[in-house]
C-alpha cells in the first residue's frame, strides 16, 4: 500500500501539575494500580515541574524525522499524536482526514515486542479511527518493533564506550560491571510478546539480550568490564501479588556492591528518549541507591534523535513506501500478525501491523 503521511504514535505524558494525576488514571485504567502507588508516580512528576519531558523528545524526534525525510526528498507529512495525552489519536486522525490523507503509516515509539509497547498502540489507533468516524475511510497500518536497527544500537555505544574509557583511565575497570535495563513487565505480557521464535520462549527479553549482546560485541577486548554484564529491569507498575520480570535495578545494585562491584554503568537500552522512567528511575532512585552503596554510577544517553538512528527509522518509512521486504533477524520476523502479543483482558479490533 502507499502512505500519503506519517504517524509518530507516542505514549505521552502530562504538560504541567494538574496533568499529572488524570494523566496516570488514563495510563493505569483497569488494570488494578493502587491509588497509592498513582500518587507515589505522581510525586516523580511533580519533582520534575509536573510536566514530563517525553512531548518535548517526541516533538524533536517527529522534527528530525521531517528532516530526514526531506533530505532524501520524501514527501511525506508527519504528524505527532499521543496515547494518553493531547494531542489524542482521534484528534489526530480527524486533522489527518481533513489535509486529505487516506493511507497512514504509523510508528510507535517503543522498539520492542509486548502488548503495551506494540499491540495496545494497534488497538487505541483502530479506536480513534471508530471514534472520529472514518474507519474504511482512512486506513492506518503500524510499522513493527525496530529494535533491531542498526542504528538504534550506534546511537548508545559512543556512550557506553565513552563510560568503558573513563574507567579505564582512572584504573576502575577492573570493578566495574554494565547493566542493560529495561521496562519490567508482568509474566503474562511476556509470555505473549511476539511470536516467541526465541531460544527462552521469551521474545521480549531474547529481543533485548540481542541488543545487548551487539552493544557488547562492539567493546575492545581491552575496555571489557571485569566484572561483566547483565540485563536488569525497572519501573515495575503492577499489583504487588502480580509476577514481573526481575531482578529490579536498585536489587543487583546491592546485590553486586556486596560482592566487590565497585563501578556500575547503566545503559537504558528499553528506552529511546531519556524521559521520566530514565530521568527519575535511573537517574535519581538507582543513582541514590549506588550512592548509598559506594557505587561509581554512570548512565548512558538513549537514542534520542541521534542520526544514526533516525536515519534507521526512515530507512524502514521508506522501505513501507516502496514495499520493499526487510530482511530481519529471527526474533523481528513475522511480527505483528494473528495473535502476536495479544491482549490479556479483551480481544480487540485492531489496526494492521507490517512485520
């Protein structure tokens, strides 16, 4: 099919104090959150202002995405639109329709396979399409978790390379250990990430150890931190009786301080943009914890809007535009499809997926 524009889905986020706690309730609705915890989160943004720095990142990335586009002379408008926050889908594909745009492609901003990072953007997007009215009329397919970009990867080595160097300078690497983090997310969610082609049965975290291991692969044999690496998880939501991935960041930290880990390196490879679960989670609640702990703590920027990567994202737009196949590693192939990371609670309509 050809596109006549370009969707960036975004999680969103709350623009000032008295967003936050609506702004929550939308995220969490049904899924059994205590009220405790919303406002617990809530504190987090309102540390920070009340207002998240997500819209700010994604309103750059659709920039430089525009950017791109036109340096390689796509025409192609790209719109920006939110699940949780204005702008809405729904707002979004009404101004979409008027312009005259009929076939959109969209890209979510999460680079792996799980429901909330991958199917719940294809469901809310056929929603807003119910909602504003022109489902058949306007047709949205969503380009599949790109994770496996080349450019994702380049854009977060310089960083963890850099940190290598530094240790190395100042004689820590030989206690010095790097952790890869990532979003914690129930043992349901992962046990219908994908279509679980991986060795564990669990697409979602083999999809993150391969990013990992390629991030890795490219350090010298004499920058390897001595004390290795792992791949740990943060940001845990859920109920406290629900099973989440583990282990929790803030844990290995003391787990790895008592056993002679003198220097940790972070690298948010969940994440693209250095939002709230980066900001506050790392940044302020696992970097006091290494503190606390005697820990040296550095963490590694995300993505962003390096070149590298948003060169990557619209080698994939252009490859939709021109139907040409992807060739992709085992885990990213046939993503997207039938039952792929199904909804737990509901079967809902759903826009397509390319995988």
């Amino acid at each position: 099919m050809t596109y006549d524009a370009l969707l960036l889905a975004c999680f969103g986020g709350p623009e000032g104090p008295d967003d936050v706690l609506p702004f929550l309730e939308r995220v969490t609705a049904g899924r059994g959150i205590p009220r405790e915890r919303l406002l617990e989160v809530g504190q987090h943004y309102l540390t920070l202002g009340g207002v998240s720095p997500i819209n700010a990142q994604n309103r750059a990335l659709a920039d430089a995405l525009r950017s791109e586009l036109a340096l390689r002379h796509v025409e192609l408008p790209v719109y920006m639109a939110n699940r949780n926050s204005p702008p809405y889908f729904a707002d979004i594909v009404r101004e979409m329709e008027a312009d005259g745009h009929r076939r959109v492609l969209a890209l979510a901003t999460s680079a792996y396979s799980s429901y909330s990072g991958c199917r719940q953007y294809r469901e809310d997007l056929a929603k807003a399409l119910a909602d504003a009215e022109l489902s058949g009329d306007v047709v949205i397919e969503k380009v599949s978790p790109f994770g496996d970009l080349a450019g994702f990867v380049d854009a977060m080595r310089p960083g963890l390379l850099a940190a290598l160097q530094h240790r190395e300078e100042t004689g820590a690497l030989s206690g010095t250990q790097v952790l890869f983090t990532t979003h914690s997310i129930p043992h349901t969610m992962v046990a219908a990430s994908g279509p679980q082609t991986g060795a564990s049965g669990q697409q979602y975290v083999d999809q993150h150890l391969e990013v990992a291991q390629a991030l890795m692969a490219s350090v010298p044999a004499d920058l390897a931190p001595a004390r290795g690496w792992s791949l740990v998880y943060q940001s845990r939501s859920g109920p406290p009786g629900m099973p989440w991935l583990e282990p929790d960041i803030n844990d290995v930290l003391a787990e790895s301080a008592a056993n002679g880990v003198g220097s940790v390196i972070v690298v948010p490879i969940g994440f693209i943009s250095d939002h709230i679960e980066v900001v506050w989670d790392l940044d302020t609640q696992a970097q006091q914890t290494a503190v606390s702990l005697g820990l040296e703590f550095t963490r590694v920027p995300t993505a962003g809007i390096a070149p590298d990567f948003v060169s990557g994202l619209v080698d994939r737009v252009t490859a939709a535009l021109s139907e040409t196949a992807v060739d992709r590693g085992p885990l990213w192939s046939g993503l997207c499809a039938g039952s792929c990371c199904a909804n737990a609670r509901a079967a809902l309509e759903t826009i397509p997926g390319r995988s």
